[in-house]
C-alpha cells in the first residue's frame, strides 16, 4: 500500500515537472515573437472608453493623435499627464502586427501646454456659435457672432465676403448669383471690429464702394470663416430692409 503511494506521488511530481517545463517554453516563445519597434511621449487630451487622445511633440511642431490602449486599459489616464506608449511587433502565426503594449505614465502634470489649436479640434462645436444681426441697411451690416465654446474661434478683422441677388434663370428657377463689384483690393470694406468678449465678436461691413446700395430684391451675404455663414435679407423698394434666415 506505502508503495503505492509512493509510485502515486511520484508520478504527481513528474507530471507537474512536465507542465512547468512546458509552460516555460511556450512563455519563452511568445517572448521571443514580441519585441519593441517603436516609442511615443505625449501628453494626454482625453481618456476615451477605448483609447487616449495624446498630443506628440518635438521641438519644431506637435500633432494630436489618437492611440488604442494597451491590455491593461485605462490605468487612470487624465489630460495634461505626459505618458509614453511601447508599441511591439507580435507574430500571430505568419503575419507580423504592430500592437499598443503598454502606455506608462511618465509625470502626472506636464509642463509643456497643449496648444488651443489642438484642443480645438477636439472639443469645438459649431452648434454653439450663433449670429445675430443688429443693424441692416442697404449699404452695410453690423452683426456679432457669440461663440459659446470654451476656447472660441480667432474670428479674424477681415473676414471675407461675397453678396448674391437672388435671380429668375429660367421660367420655373430662381439661384443666388454674385453680384459683380469693384476690385476690393484697394477699399476697406469693415468699417469696424471689435471683439466685445471672449466669447461676443461685432463686425459692422459697409459696402458702399464696393456693391453700392443694393436695389429692391433678396440677397443672401456669404461671411467666409472657420465655416460658412449665410445670411439671407430682402431690401424693399423704398430701402427697408428684412432679415429672412441666418445658416451656420
């Protein structure tokens, strides 16, 4: 029976041996088909549900771009960390495939700002700009763009635009058509600009010199910035003017 036992405990043994030695080498050879090919700092932007939005530097320019994370996950990624993502070559069978291994850490506040152009990209939403018209006449417009987004645009002084009558082409259609104009490279056109706030921006356009005033009709004023504003009016014979809609 105590031999038994022993040949029972013996076997127990060897067959445990086995399975570590076997384990090891498998281990072994996973290692050896992973191996780093490449780093990447930045700083971090936004913790999303499957990947970290870091901004990458040097010394001449930076970009934002968007990495998967690593097996672990999100390891409590917040935005101004500066972190560093390893990234392996593991050979599934025959195809070699560049994977995220792991991200650390590297200092929890980075001194380095992330520029507002690129938070920009991120979180700015046209949905929180609107436009409101204060005064309107057939020479002129004075009009504010309120930008409620927390780093709102840089509306520059010259902002660029374009007027169109809206005009019978064909019995059954009526489009827009830019109404010609003097060279506007030699005329000021914005008689005034004037940034009320951080989030308010006035613009008053007299284009006198440069359409006239504009006779009976509608009219639609393209306002060239970040995006498209369109503005549609109708100016009455007796040069009173209606405002129709505003797009954004």
């Amino acid at each position: 029976m105590k031999k038994k036992i022993f040949v029972i405990t013996w076997l127990i043994i060897i067959i445990w041996i086995i399975s570590l030695i076997i384990f090891i080498m498998i281990n072994h050879n996973n290692k050896s088909n992973v191996k780093i090919v490449d780093t990447k700092k930045g700083i971090v932007i936004d913790a999303n549900k499957n990947s970290l939005t870091i901004y990458t530097y040097d010394r001449n320019s930076g970009t934002t771009e968007v990495i998967p994370y690593a097996k672990e996950g999100n390891i409590g990624f917040k935005r101004g960390q500066e972190v560093e993502a390893y990234y392996t070559m593991e050979k599934i069978g025959r195809i070699p495939t560049q994977t995220v291994s792991k991200i650390k850490i590297k200092k929890q506040k980075s001194k380095i700002k992330i520029p507002d152009s690129e938070l920009r990209k991120l979180y700015y939403k046209k949905q929180n700009v609107s436009v409101t018209v204060e005064n309107l006449t057939p020479t002129g417009i004075k009009y504010n763009i309120i930008d409620k987004n927390d780093l709102p645009y840089k509306y520059g002084n010259g902002l660029t635009y374009k007027i169109f009558k809206r005009t019978k082409i064909s019995e059954n259609e009526e489009r827009y058509k830019e109404l010609t104009h003097v060279d506007m490279s030699w005329i000021e056109t914005i008689k005034s600009s004037t940034n009320i706030d951080k989030h308010t921006f006035e613009r008053i356009y007299d284009w006198t010199k440069y359409y006239g005033a504009l006779e009976e009709g509608e009219y639609k004023l393209d306002i060239f910035t970040k995006y498209l504003i369109k503005i549609e009016f109708k100016v009455e014979e007796s040069g009173k003017t209606e405002l129709i809609k505003i797009h954004i």
